[in-house]
C-alpha cells in the first residue's frame, strides 16, 4: 500500500504558477534585492502569502496553520541568478524562533530558515530548523526540512518528516487523552497540519496510522488502517470462537478522545486520504462517538463453509455490507465490539412461522468475551391462532455462542404485554420474550418468558415448547412455567379469586407460604417441561404448583396442587411435626376452595394422645390458631369427637389447646343406670337402723348423767361463793367502823381543843384544863384506833387476794361439764338425725327410684361432656387443664352441673361417673325425703 503522506505530498515540494512574463532579466550582482533579483528571475507575481522586500522575504502563514508571518533575511545566490535562477537562502544570523508552529501547541522549532528556488516558472519553498520537545533524539533536536504545499497560490498544507524515529503519543500532553495513547508509537512520523501520520503496531499487525485534530471540539483523534482483512478476534483478543476466521476487509479503528461529527471533506487532508477508497472520499459525514469506533465490510465470500450454511439459514448468505461500531474496553477493560448497519429484512430464513413486520432490520456482528453473535435486528408476529392478534416482538436473528456452544436462534422481546397469556383469561404475562432455536430434527424449540402477577408477588414465568417446522404459530394448548423461593399463600389466593367465585369468599388471610415453588400457568393438555409432567395436573385454566409448606416460618412438607377455574385444590405430604404439646406424626394435606366448596385447610394423620390408644386426628388451619379435631376412646374411659383450640399458630410447647366435648347419646343412659344403682345403694339396711337407735339411747344416757353432774358441782360452787363472802365482808365491817369512831373522835377532839382556847381567853382557867385533859384523851384514843385500822385494812385486802369469789356458772368445773353436756347434745341430735334420716330415707330412696325409672321429670340429664386441654392429657394432669368429665342434668325443675377428674387412662367412664352419680342421687333423695 503506498502511504498517503507519500500520496499527499508526492508533488507538493514542487509547484508551478503563471509568470508576470515570458523573458528574464539577468542580474550579475550578487547583492541584488530580493524583489530586484526576483525580478530578473522573471518573477512577476508573487503568491499572496509571499512578500519579498530589499533586504528580506516574509512568509504569512493562513490561520489553518498557525497564522503568524515570519521574515526572513538571507543571501540571493548571484551565479544562479545569472542563469535565470533565483535561489534564496536564509543567513544563519537571521534565523527565527518558532514556538507553536503552524498552530500545533507541541511543535517548538529553533534556528528556522527559509529557502526558496525558482527556476523556469518552477516554484520551490522549505522552511529548515531545529525540532525539540518530545522529539529529541538522544537529548538534541533534531534537525528538520519542512515542506510546504500550495494550491491556488496559497498555502494549504507542510509536511515534516522524521524517518528512523518513533513518537509515543503519551509523551505529547496533547495527545495524551486520546484512548489507548500509550499503547500507540508511531514509526516513522510525518507530521501535517493538524494530523500525525506512520506506522503503528497493533494487535500483532503492522498499520499506517494518522492522529488528526478536531477543531471544533478542540482534540485529537487516531485512526488505524489494516491492510489485510482482521478478524474481530484479533480486535479484541477473544479467541475460540466463530468469528475466529471470519475477516473483515478494509478495517479502520479510530479512537476519539471527544467524540467527531464532520463532514468528509472538512477533516484535515491527512484524516481525509486516511478515509478515501479508491480516491473517493465517503458521503456525508464521519460520525465517531467518544471511544473505540470501528468501520469495515462484511463479505460472506470469506466465511467458512460452516459459517456459510448458519447464514443462509438467517438469509444472509450472499450480501457483502458496508459496518460499522464501537469496541468498549479495548484499553484498560474486557474488550467488546458490535458492529451494525441497516439492511432490507432478509426473508430467505428458515423461520418460516415468524412473520416480517418491518421492511427494514439491523444487521449485526458483536463479540465480547461472554458471547460472539451474528444476525439481524427487526420485528417479527407470531400467531395465536383463529380470532387472536398476532404477538408481535422486537428480536434477533443471529447465529450466537455461549460458553462455547453456538447455536441458531431467534430471541427478542415483545411489544407490550401479553394479555390473556397462554389463553388463561385474566393472566397478563409482563415483558415477554420469545427464544426459538432449531434442533437436531429441524423442528423448532421455542421459549417464551416474562413476569407475572400472583396476588401481590411477582414471579418469572417461561412456556417452554416444540414446533413442527410446518406450524403456522403457537399451539393451542400452552404451559407458562418457573420457580420461585417463596409465594405467600395469600397472593396465590388473590391471584386465584380472579378466576373463580370462591364460597363464603375463600380463605381469610393466613399466615402461610410456599418456599421453593415449581408452577405453571397452563390449561388441560398443556405440554409442560419434562421434570413437571409428572408432577403438575389441573383441572380448568389457571396456576398448577408444587412447593414445600410452611405455615408460620415453620416448615411442615410438600404440597402440590392448582388453583384455576374450577376452584382451589392442594394435596401434600406431612412431614412428623410437633405442635404444643402434641407429637404429630406423618399426616396428609388438603387445602380446598371453590364456587360450592367451603374453605378448608387441613392435616390429618394418626396420633397417640393416651399411651397405648392411636386415634385418627384432623388439624385445620386458621387465620390465628390451630383448631384440633380427633374421635377418641379417651384413653379407654369413653368415645368422644375432641375438638380443641390452640392459644395462637406458634408452634412452641407452651401453645396448649384447650377444648369442651360432649359425649355421644348413649352415655346418657348409662349415667341414668348409674344413678339408679347410686339410688339403691342409699337404702339402709335392719343392722344400721338398729346401730341407730342404739347410738340415739347411749347418748341420752350420757346428756341425762352430765346434767346430773352439774347440779351437784353448782351447788359446790355455791357453798364456795357463799363462805368467801362473809369472810371479806366482816374484815370490811370492821375496817368501815374503824373509820367512823376515828372521824368521829377527831371531830370531838377538835371541837373541846376549840373549847379550851376560848375557854382560857376569858380566864377560865379551870374549865380550860379540864377540857384540854379530855382532848388529850381522845387523841391517844385516835393514835390507838388509827393504828387499829392499819391492821383492819391489811387484813381485807389479804383476804380478798387469798380468797376468790367465782359465780356458780362460771365454775371451771360447771363450765366443762356444760362443754361436755353441748357436745352429747349436739351427737344426741345427730343420732336422732341420722336415725330420722334412716327412717326417711329408705322411704325416699323407694320413691326416687320409682320416679328415675319412669322418666325425665325427676331426672333429665341435658348433656355429658369433657373439658380440660390437650397438655393436660399428655402431661397426666401435671401441666395445662387436667381433662374434666362434666354432667349437667336437672332434678325436679333445678338445674345442676356436677364436674369430676378423669385421672389417668384406661379407667372406664362407669367408674369415673360413679362419684357423680352418687352426687345426683343425694340430690334425688333430699327431693323424695321431703315428700
């Protein structure tokens, strides 16, 4: 391939323009100005980027490059001059300094000098210098020829080569954003305006490159050219595949810093030859987005013949397109390229059934390192049969492959939702998307998925199915299929109310789930995958399922079933489950609903409630408890239907049941024959009568000598009382006697001491002594007495300490004797109690008897049941409530209700009802003993 800097610049170091004249004027002086020896060069016009003075020649660079004019002072070679030639030559002491030349920011150039010849109407201009930076050879500059290309008279372009060098684009700062520059070292550079051209290794192959600049966006660009056809593997490096050999003719990779929108013709002239075929440039405009683009055709002709067979069967065999794309990763990532281009629909495939929708489609060829795929992109209908819209999907034709397995396959999704899917009315399957591939019989396998709605729960679902290559569009019959960790029971029930009226409004909500479902949407004959047909049925359309149970977060076994629109029917397998206090063992379920089937939900099984005793047993499930249910022998006391409720739906030991059952008809009439034995047994027989009587006469004895007694100890008591009282009285006598003849004295005294005073006041002298004698003597009288009742008073409160005055009655042997008397009295009465009962109760007991027998007046017995819960079974009456056996009857109008422990197994109901039977007759019999 000759490079298209060599193209570009194979005649621009030479140029000709029109001369002002045909003659030359020879000048012999070799100091002759530039504009003189011009002149006699036969130069009459000069181009407009050219001024030439007496002592010097300016250059005006245009704006394109750089904008600047540079003078240039030099010598004028006079021999050549005397030839007709001019030939100018810049004096190294007027050499310039060029930073930012031709407007490139990365090009410094020093001791720049500028030649020109003219010769014979051939024109010649270089510019030489000095060329540092990133372009230093060994620490120095390197020396450089610039060559300058004119068309119209103006300067359009340069040309500065650097041959034996390399240029890293990392080591311009410029260059440095532009994708994958430091994998990029060009060879050999010629650098141009606003372009870079060489050689580039990359992916193993040798290429011509140019870096170009956009001037809009104010970046830099590279483009690679590949001589040969590359394979997208080669690109990037993903081998193994089937595009290992299939090449691309006339690639070009062009990596963008910015991105480019630019017509052809306006990209710089280096970027243009880059982009020209045959010397055409392309129409319209170059379009590059930010990264990796790719541009090359795809030729069938060079496919193997494998390759060639997949696309004929896409309608793709014999059509040579023009591509094009993007790499992602390609630097510093996992690469991936998809290339495309728009085609007219291809209508030779093999997918007959799959109608065209569109006229046009996409072609496409991509490879990353997960897939490598090749095809077409357009929309496509698919039939549903008589009176039913097409489905209509967006989808690939494409030969792909996947972990190595490659296959031919149709895949997209559909436009919208699929309403009525399957043909289960009210299914809406969300974002369908259709696979077909062909298998080893040329039949087609075809996969449609999407999303749909159980209540609330949104769960994937696919029909998985095979076609004959005749169908015409999708069976009749269709099995919408998938998995799902965990569907809450409600949402299945909400999802199922849609489809059938439910009785009494189904289930309420429950605290159920399914984990690990397996479903489908489906109707009857539906073709289900293989691992399901076993194990899915349905009656009516609707969602077949099978999953394992838990109800509340606790898992119990497997289930299987549908709810459609015949209703809701599950059956399943109990796993052995404890539940409170019961030790359930394997149990079978059933959950069903529907128009004109009430809702249930339960387990039943075989349990052991009394050791030795296996009972059937039915758990049904509640929105907030358990509801137990089981005919029993009650450990062998009686046959009962047990129902019994849980404290809530935990599963813990302390979850008890309690319950209240009745028992069946027929122990009524036993305990009727329990109370006519009870009855019987109440009548006295000839020896308790006599024993009796005999007790009533020992205790009359026994009251008759007690009172005896306590007359005779009363009247001990008596005499007591009596002597203790006189004996205080007297010391009492004296004491108050004492008391009068001393106030009395004392007073008399007093009074004759008064005497005497006045007495003696009116001298009376003798009557005065005598009176005073007489007051002397009553004082000593008073000082005796007083001394006399010291000892009386004494002697009275010693004698009321040392004797004790106790009333009769309350005598401490009066008042044993009384205790003793109340208590014969009291059995007295009970002796002649028991003996009037005796009388009177075998009395009543005939009568009792007589009216149990005859009928329920004087017996009715409402109702015989057992209460308690289940923890007190189990637990033999050490936890919960310890079962009861209640009996409620009514005696002559009365109502009563008589209850009695129901103690450990194997005791028959005839013992444990005794007491109570025992309990009605005394109630009997006080009725008949009154009568």
């Amino acid at each position: 391939m000759i490079n298209w800097f060599t193209r570009l610049f194979f005649a621009m170091t030479i140029f000709a323009f029109a001369m002002g004249s045909s003659s030359f004027q020879v000048v012999a002086q070799a100091n002759t100005d530039a504009k003189a020896a011009l002149k006699s060069a036969g130069v009459a016009v000069l181009p407009t980027f050219l001024d030439a003075a007496t002592n010097n020649i300016s250059i005006t660079m245009p704006k394109a490059l750089g904008g600047k004019k540079l003078s240039f002072g030099g010598t004028i070679d006079a021999d050549a001059l005397a030839e007709k030639k001019f030939v100018f030559t810049t004096l190294d002491t007027k050499k310039l300094t060029w930073n930012d030349a031709f407007g490139m920011t990365f090009l410094d150039l020093k001791k720049v000098g500028l030649s020109i010849s003219v010769e014979k109407g051939a024109f010649s201009i270089s510019l030489d210098g000095m060329l540092g930076g990133a372009f230093k050879s060994g620490g120095k500059s390197r020396e450089v020829v610039i060559e300058l290309a004119v068309e119209d008279n103006k300067l359009s372009d340069f040309a500065l080569s650097l041959p034996g060098s390399k240029l890293s684009l990392h080591s311009i700062p410029e260059l440095k954003k532009i994708p994958g520059a430091s994998t990029f070292a060009i060879e050999d550079p010629t650098i141009s305006m606003h372009a870079i051209g060489g050689k580039v290794d990359f992916v193993g192959e040798t290429v011509d490159a140019v870096v170009f600049y956009d001037s809009k966006k104010k970046d830099w660009n590279i483009g690679l050219e590949f001589e040969k056809a590359l394979t997208l593997a080669q690109l990037t490096g993903h081998k193994g595949g089937f595009l290992d050999h299939l090449g691309l003719p006339a690639m070009r990779v062009i990596a963008s810093t910015k991105g480019l929108e630019e017509a052809y013709d306006s990209l710089p002239l280096a970027a243009q030859n880059f982009f020209a075929s045959s010397g055409d440039l392309p129409e319209g405009n170059l379009t590059l987005v930010q990264g990796v683009n790719v541009i090359a055709q795809f030729d069938p002709a060079l496919a193997s013949a494998d390759l060639k067979k997949v696309l004929g069967t896409l309608g793709l065999g014999d059509t040579t397109l023009e591509i094009d794309g993007v790499v992602e990763g390609m630097f510093g990532g996992k690469p991936a390229v998809e290339l495309t281009v728009d085609i007219d629909t291809p209508s030779g495939h093999s997918f007959k059934f799959l109608k065209a929708k569109d006229v046009k489609a996409e072609f496409f060829m991509k490879l990353s390192e997960a897939e490598s795929a090749l095809g077409f992109r357009t929309a496509i209908g698919v039939g549903q049969g008589k009176g039913k819209p097409d489905l209509e999907f967006d989808v690939d034709f494409e030969f792909a492959a996947q972990s190595g397995e490659a296959e031919v396959q149709v895949a997209g999704g559909m436009k919208g939702d699929w309403i009525n899917a399957a043909g289960i009315k009210g299914l809406t399957l969300e974002n369908p998307f259709l696979s077909v591939g062909i298998n080893e019989t040329g039949s087609f396998d075809m996969l449609i998925d999407g999303t749909v709605m159980i209540g609330h729960e949104k769960v994937r679902a696919a029909a998985d199915m095979v076609l004959s290559p005749e169908a015409l569009g999708l069976p009749t019959a269709i099995a919408l299929a998938g998995e799902i960790n965990q569907l809450d029971f409600n949402a299945l029930m909400t999802h199922a109310k849609k489809s059938s009226k439910m009785k009494g409004g189904g289930f309420k909500h429950m605290n159920v789930e399914f984990k690990d479902v397996a479903f489908a949407f489906m109707t009857p004959g539906a073709h289900l995958p293989a691992d399901l047909e076993e194990e899915l049925e349905i009656e009516g359309a609707g969602i077949a399922l099978k999953a394992t149970l838990l109800v509340n977060k606790k898992e119990l076994g497997s289930a299987k079933g549908y709810a459609s629109t015949e209703g809701i029917s599950f059956d399943g397998k109990i796993d052995p489950f404890k539940l409170g206090p019961l030790n359930l063992k394997e149990a079978e379920l059933e959950i069903a609903a529907g128009p004109s089937v009430d809702p249930k939900f339960a387990m039943s099984g075989d349990i052991v409630l009394f050791k030795g005793f296996e009972d059937k047993y039915v758990l049904d499930l509640e929105p907030t408890k358990f509801r137990f249910s089981s005919e029993t022998k009650f450990g062998g006391a009686f046959d009962v239907f047990l129902e019994a409720e849980s404290q809530g739906l935990n599963f813990a030991s302390s979850n008890d049941f309690s319950f209240e059952a009745d028992l069946a008809a027929n122990y009524s009439k036993v305990f009727r024959n329990l109370v006519q034995g009870a009855l019987k047994g109440l009548k006295k027989a000839d020896s308790a009568m006599k024993k009796a009587e005999s007790d009533v006469k020992k205790a009359e004895k026994k009251v008759k000598g007690l009172k005896s007694n306590i007359t005779s100890e009363k009247a001990k008591a008596k005499k007591a009382f009596d002597t203790a009282t006189k004996k205080i009285d007297g010391a009492k006598k004296k004491v108050d006697g004492l008391n009068k003849t001393i106030a009395y004295n004392k007073k008399k005294a007093h009074d004759l001491g008064k005497k005497a005073k006045k007495d003696a006041k009116h001298l009376k002298l003798g009557k005065a002594a005598k009176e005073g004698v007489e007051e002397g003597k009553l004082k000593t009288a008073i000082a005796a007495e007083e001394v006399a009742l010291k000892t009386a008073d004494w002697a009275l409160k010693t004698a009321k300490k040392s004797v004790k005055i106790v009333p009769v009655d309350a005598a401490p042997k009066v008042v044993a004797l009384k205790a003793e008397l109340a208590t014969e009295e009291a059995g007295l009465k009970i002796a002649e109690g028991v003996l009037e009962a005796s009388r009177a109760a075998n009395k009543g007991v005939e009568s009792a008897v007589k009216a149990v027998a005859k009928g329920v007046t004087a017996l009715k017995i409402n109702k015989i049941g057992v209460s308690g819960s289940l923890k007190g079974i189990t637990s033999g009456g050490h936890q919960g409530k310890s079962p009861v056996l209640n009996i409620d009857v009514t005696i002559h109008g009365k109502h009563h209700v008589y209850h009695v422990g129901v103690g450990s197994a194997k005791t028959a109901f005839e013992k444990i009802a005794a007491k109570l039977a025992k309990s009605v007759a005394d109630e009997l019999l006080k009725f008949y003993k009154k009568g």
